[in-house]
C-alpha cells in the first residue's frame, strides 16, 4: 500500500497500520455512533480535512446500516488541497471489500478540483457538501438558521503542521453551528485545540488514542444558550426563505427556456407534479440557439463570482456529460447534442476594446487560476506557441484553457431535460395573470403550491411598473461554413467574442461565430451588419483569417439581465410561493441548472447549499426594497 502523505504538511491522511480501523474507532465509535442518530430523521455530520474521504465513506456504511430506512444523513466537509479521484482510490484500494460501491459511487461523483461548494446528492439518504475552500473562510457561509450540527469530526492535518485550520474562528462558529449536545472527536490532544473548544462552550475528554498513539480528545457541546444569543444577534444575517413553511407538492412553471427547463428537471426529482406553461415553443428565445459555449464568469478576485460560478459550472458539466451520454443512446428522442470539451480564452481580446480594458482582461486571465483555487488539471495559464499547439492553429496570443469548458446545444438540452415524465405536463399556452388562492396559486384554471417564473423579462409584465427591473440585451450569432484557417481548430475560441470548433453540417463543417451585443435592442431581425461584425472580431484574433466567410444561417434572440449582471433567484418578497429564475444573461448554460438546485431547496427545504452571501446575492431582495409597490397586474 502507498502511504496517504501530503507533501504540503509533510503528514500523513491516517495511520499506516490500519487507516480504517483508526476512523472508526476516533471519529465513529468516539461520537457515540450510531447511537446518535438513532430514531433521529435528519443527522447532520461537520468534518474538517476531507482527504482521502474515508470518514465519510465509514460514517455512510454505518448509517446506511444501522439508521431508520427514511432517515437522512447530510455530511459537510472542507478540503482546501483536495486529492484527486485517481489518488483517493489508490490510497483506499486495501479497503475495496469492506467500502465496495460506495467507493466507486465517490470516485464517479467527485466533483472537479475548483474551489467552491459542491453538493453530492449520493443516495435518498446521502447528501455530501464538499466545500473546496480553506475552512476559516468557508464556515462564516454556513447559516445557523439552516445548518444544525449533530456531531463534528475534527480532522485534517496535526496542529503542529497546519496550525492555521485550528483557529479561533474555527472553535467559535462550530460553537454558532452545533446543535444541543453536539458531539466532537479528534485524534489529537494539542493544547490550543483543548483550550479553543473550552473557551466555546464545549466539554473536553481525555480518551485513549489509537494505535501507538497515547491520547486524544472527544466531548460535547454545552453552550446552548449562548449559540441560541449568537445565533439571535446575528440574525440579521441569515439566509432569506431558509425554512419553508411547508413541503411544496405541484408547481407552475412558465417559461420553456434554459431556466423552466432546469427547474422543472430539479424539481421532477424530488418527485414534485410539474405543469410547465410556454407561448412559443420550447427553446425558442434566448436557448434555442444549436450550439453555445458554456464558461464561468472569469475575475480576478475570489468573492460572489467564484463562489457562484465555480460550483455553477462543475454541476453544469456533470449534467451536460449524462445527457450527451443518454442522448447519444437514443438519437430517436434528442437532436444533436453537440459536446465538445476546451474553451481558450485568449489574453489578447479584440481591439476595439481600450488598453486599459486589455491590461484588465490579461490580469484577470493570469490570476483566476491560483485566485478561485482551480487545480492546473482544470486551468492551465499557456503562452502563444502553447496555445497554439491546443488550437492547432497558428495564434498571437496565449490564455487560460479550460478543459472541461466547452460547448453543447442549448436548444437540445431544454428538450433533453423536458423529456418525457410522469410528473411533467407541457401546455402551449399564455399565462397572462397570476391570481393568489389563500396560500397557492392560480395559472390559467389550475392550482399549484407554488410559482416559478422562469419566463426572461416576459416576466415584469407580472406586476406593476419598475418592480422587476429586468434589462434587454440582444445577441446575434453566425453559422458559417468553415474558412480554410479553421478547419484544423480543435477547441472553442473566447476573446469577448467566440468561435466555436468545427462540427459537422449538411454541407461539410461548420462553425458558430458570436455574439453581439447590444442592451435595450429588442428586434430579432438577422442583420448583415451583425454578421460582419462578429466576423471582422474574430480577423483580428486569426491573423491567416480575412473575414470572409460563406454565412449559412443566424439567429438573433434577446437575453434578459439586470443592471449588475447577476441573476436573480429566489422568492420574491411580497409574494409567498412566488419564485424566479430570471437574468441569466450569457451564462444561463451554467447558472440556469444550478439555479433551479437553489429553488427546488427553497421549495421543499433540504441542507445548505452554497455560501449564504451568495444567495442572498442572488435573492430577489437585492433588487427589490420591502417598502417599494408591490401589485399583480390585473389585466
């Protein structure tokens, strides 16, 4: 066996004798396992250091076991070096027999090595927050209102090598987070980690270690009233919506677009009747383009945008990969999927843009990387001559390539997540009003428990004037017969236009150029001049490309976004059961799905699943005031 050691602590992840026995004997048996959760329905598991994940992989054999057949284990854990999937299994190979398929099934779900919040639902029982992130940032986001702590395993690296996890700010908000009688183990018995859970609120125990070990410490959390003052005095702070009054059961949805359609595929999960209401037909504004290209929103700081769109974009992928894999089984029921992995943003964007603007756009490039925490497997800084042996064309400039990047068919992913489902009804009708029924809703003659409106700015026409401050952008793409130059391009191109790679058409391969962009233009007429723009962009990115192209087609359709370019989703305030999913902009390929994960867990509850500051950024409330008009139109 290859001894699990870090290199960045110098330590090893378990104890070479018997790193399963060791597990269980510190973290289960010590926590009082599985007598704690007996008879409980929901039992919520805080770990410090995943590593290899075998406490986890211990703590859900045990549960799967010995707990109730309708009880629910939510596990959190924080990882800021994560292992890959190759090196956990590696280092827990000797345990194959004893972990079996729940090994496999963590190695299949593990998300990608990006920094952020990756929620894992595993089994009806099993939910894994993976938090990708160093721990003393990450626990200020969960929400004492949400997040309930039964037992903590305290793990990670020994004291002495990473004494930066064992902090005061670790020790007091687990004292924020634990419920009555939390319990806590350790394989230590440091004195800063004894005096830190003291000063808290927690009893500690001296207990015997294991193995060659002499000693380390368990105990339990006795400061309940003074977590409940904490929790008071910083309840100005909580999430929006955090427990729903009760379980929701039939929801409407109006819209047929990238956010109706992920909506209605996360709620059909949870086994919710879905009625979902579009005028025009499936795709057919902003997603019904064949192909486009799905990217994070790239910055140079770690804040909202990391936090959101790094966990957005690795819970995108994993649904673009299943579906191109379903898809491709049944070719009768889906059109072309159209994935394709790499996108290269090159550092020397088009030069309409100022200098300034290019000295902003080649910092952000050379910084994300190491900023948003993104392992070089998934972002890798490469200069003009690397850059171009990825392209397989010649270029000027290098960039960031993101392998995992790529590009699919929005218009067939709508179709692919609104295939057939008991759950799912589809109507080809208007919704002109919505009329509230005590605490439901009224859509066209039917009642539902709640409302999603996911139907882009058609959506102010809701309410009064100003209430939903929604903005216009018009895009414009270009399908074109593949020049000479791009006919060995072998990834996406991104330099505030793209180019996508070649694919396959009626008439030889083509490519999709785009996307203009012009706020408050609503004509989605094809222009000429729309062509030649996006083409005469991409001449200065390709010096051996001229511009001209043989045009085989466009498309013009309006996105709908807000003034700060962020989403909004949530409940809106005035409107119990009320939701939107709106503003999507040119990212809904990634914060559409995801989005939709955050209303199905408003909805029908269930744990915390992003950073509180990210959601009540994206909530309603950001741009709504509690004293401004709030009216249905009643026209």
């Amino acid at each position: 066996m290859t001894q699990p050691h870090s290199d960045i602590f110098d330590d090893i992840y378990f104890a070479a004798e018997d790193g399963l026995s060791e597990s269980r004997y510190v973290f289960l048996q010590q926590n009082n396992l599985p007598a704690a959760w007996e008879h409980r329905q929901n039992f919520t598991i805080c770990e410090t250091g995943f590593g290899t994940g075998l406490n986890f992989l211990c703590a859900w054999d045990l549960f799967a076991k010995t707990a109730q057949k309708s009880a629910k284990l939510s596990y959190i854990s924080f990882e800021k070096y994560p292992l890959s999937p190759t090196e956990i299994r590696q280092y827990l190979t000797p345990w194959q027999d004893q972990l079996g398929k729940n090994l496999d099934l963590i190695c299949a779900s593990y998300p990608p090595r990006i920094g952020g919040w990756h929620h894992i639902a595993l089994t009806p029982q099993i939910d894994l927050l993976l938090i990708f992130d160093d721990v003393n940032r990450a626990i200020l986001e969960l929400d004492e209102a949400v997040t309930k702590v039964d037992c903590w395993f305290l793990d990670g690296h020994a004291p002495a090598k990473n004494p930066d996890m064992w902090s005061d700010i670790l020790f007091k908000n687990m004292a924020r987070l634990s419920s009555p009688n939390a319990s806590f183990a350790t394989f230590t018995a440091a004195g800063l980690v004894k005096n830190g859970l003291r000063q808290q609120g927690f009893e500690v125990i001296k207990a015997r270690g294991f193995g060659r070990k002499r000693d380390m410490i368990k105990g339990h959390f006795g400061g309940y009233f003074a977590a409940q003052s904490c929790a008071v005095s910083s309840a100005q702070n909580s999430l929006p919506n955090a427990c729903p009054a009760s379980s929701v059961q039939s929801v409407a949805i109006i819209g047929g677009g990238l956010a109706g359609a992920s909506a209605a595929h996360e709620l059909l999960q949870h086994g919710i009747k879905v009625d979902l209401y579009e005028r025009a037909g499936l795709g057919s504004g902003a997603s019904g383009n064949a192909l486009g290209l799905y990217n994070p929103r790239l910055t140079a700081r770690r804040g909202f945008e990391s936090d959101f769109y790094s966990p957005a974009f690795a819970h995108s992928l994993k649904l673009f990969k299943q579906a191109a894999k379903d898809t491709a089984k049944n070719q009768d029921n889906a059109g072309p999927f159209h994935l394709h992995f790499g996108n290269l943003h090159l550092s020397n964007a088009a030069d309409h843009i100022s200098d300034a603007g290019q000295e902003k756009r080649e910092h952000r490039l050379d910084v994300f990387p190491h900023e948003w925490a993104w392992h070089h497997d998934h972002a890798v800084r490469v200069n003009a001559e690397e850059a171009s042996d990825l392209a397989h064309i010649p270029l000027n400039s290098g960039g960031v390539f993101l392998p995992d990047a790529g590009s699919v068919s929005p218009y067939h992913f709508v179709h692919y997540l609104l295939r057939a489902h008991a759950n799912l009804s589809v109507y080809f009708e208007q919704v002109d009003r919505l009329n509230p029924q005590g605490t439901q809703w009224c859509v066209n003659g039917k009642i539902y428990d709640a409302v999603i409106l996911a139907c882009s700015n058609y959506a102010a026409k809701f309410f009064n004037s100003n209430y939903l401050p929604l903005q216009t952008v018009r895009g414009q793409i270009s399908v074109i017969k593949t020049p000479a130059a791009f006919e060995n391009l072998a990834l996406n191109l991104c330099y505030g236009g793209y180019a996508s790679k070649p694919f396959d058409g009626p008439d030889g391969t083509h490519m999709v150029v785009g996307s203009t962009f012009e706020p408050w233009d609503e004509g989605v007429d094809v222009r000429a001049q729309d062509h030649a723009f996006v083409l005469q962009k991409l001449s200065h990115q390709i010096p051996q490309f001229d511009g001209a192209a043989t045009i085989i087609s466009g498309r013009a359709a309006l996105r709908c976004t807000t003034r700060d370019r962020i989403p909004i989703i949530g409940e809106l305030p005035h409107f119990p059961r009320l939701y939107v999913s709106l503003a999507h902009g040119s990212h809904g390929l990634i914060t559409a799905p995801l989005g939709a994960k955050i209303l199905a867990h408003l909805c029908i509850g269930g744990p915390q699943i992003l950073p509180k500051s990210v959601l009540k950024k994206l909530a309603p409330s950001r741009i709504i005031k509690p004293d401004q008009p709030a009216n249905l139109t009643i026209s």
